[in-house]
C-alpha cells in the first residue's frame, strides 16, 4: 500500500499472480517499479513544488517509470495507458483501466494480456471508499 500524504510504503505488494510465467515476468516488473517509485513521487512533489498529486498524476508518472523499468529489462511485452477494451465482443467499451501489456510482437494483436486499475489508498473521499474492484479471471 502506498499512502500520499506521508509518503510511505507497507513494504512489498500483498498480490500473487498464480498462472504463467508472463504473469510472473509482470508482477515482478510492477513490484521492481514499486520500489522506485515512493521516492520519485517525493521528488517530483518537492522539483515541482505541488502538496498532492491526483490518481491520474499519480499513474502518469508510475507508468512513466514503469517503461523505464521493462526497456532496462528487455520486457516482451508493450505498455499502453488508458485501455478500453476493444477486442472482445460485448466487452463494455465505455470502462478503461489505467494501464494495460500487450505482446510486443509485430503481427500480433494489441488486445490486452494484463491490464491494472490504480488506486490510490486510503480514498480520498468517504465516496470513494464504497468503490469496489473486482477481477474476472
């Protein structure tokens, strides 16, 4: 968990990715990021003068750092922002996740393997604390 105002970390991400040794490759990838990415926010907040950042500034620079993190690790995989699923049929086109890969390959398509929602904890509005995430595996 990763809290704001403090600018604080709980340690290692409480997820397992069960499944293939893409999943795995991701996970890692993402928790690797993770790391970096506490004291990059903290940077960016102090270079650029801003008390707090918004989920959308918060995922823009997670992803940023994300990139760098797959490019220094020869990833297979692509990373896009904003995925609205496209290429399944009856899929709710309207709903994107923050972030999303996609295989890397030329002639592939660019539908998604592994897509992410970010949240920020805790919600900053009693509003918020209602949302729930669900995940269809």
């Amino acid at each position: 968990m990763i809290r704001e105002k403090n600018i604080s970390c709980a340690g290692k991400p409480d997820f397992e990715i069960t499944g293939s040794p893409k999943a795995k490759r991701i996970q890692n990838a993402i928790i690797l990021t993770g790391n970096k990415f506490i004291g990059h926010i903290a940077g960016v907040k102090k270079n650029y003068k801003l008390k707090v950042l918004n989920e959308k500034q918060l995922t823009q620079e997670f992803v940023a750092l994300l990139r760098r993190t797959l490019k220094n690790q020869e990833f297979p995989f692509c990373l896009g922002q904003e995925y609205s699923d496209i290429c399944t049929e009856g899929a709710n086109t309207k709903r994107a996740v923050d972030f999303y890969f996609y295989s890397s390959e030329e002639d592939r398509k660019t539908k998604s393997i592994y897509s992410v929602e970010a949240k920020r904890l805790p919600s900053p509005t009693a509003k918020r604390k209602r949302k729930r995430i669900y995940n269809r595996t």
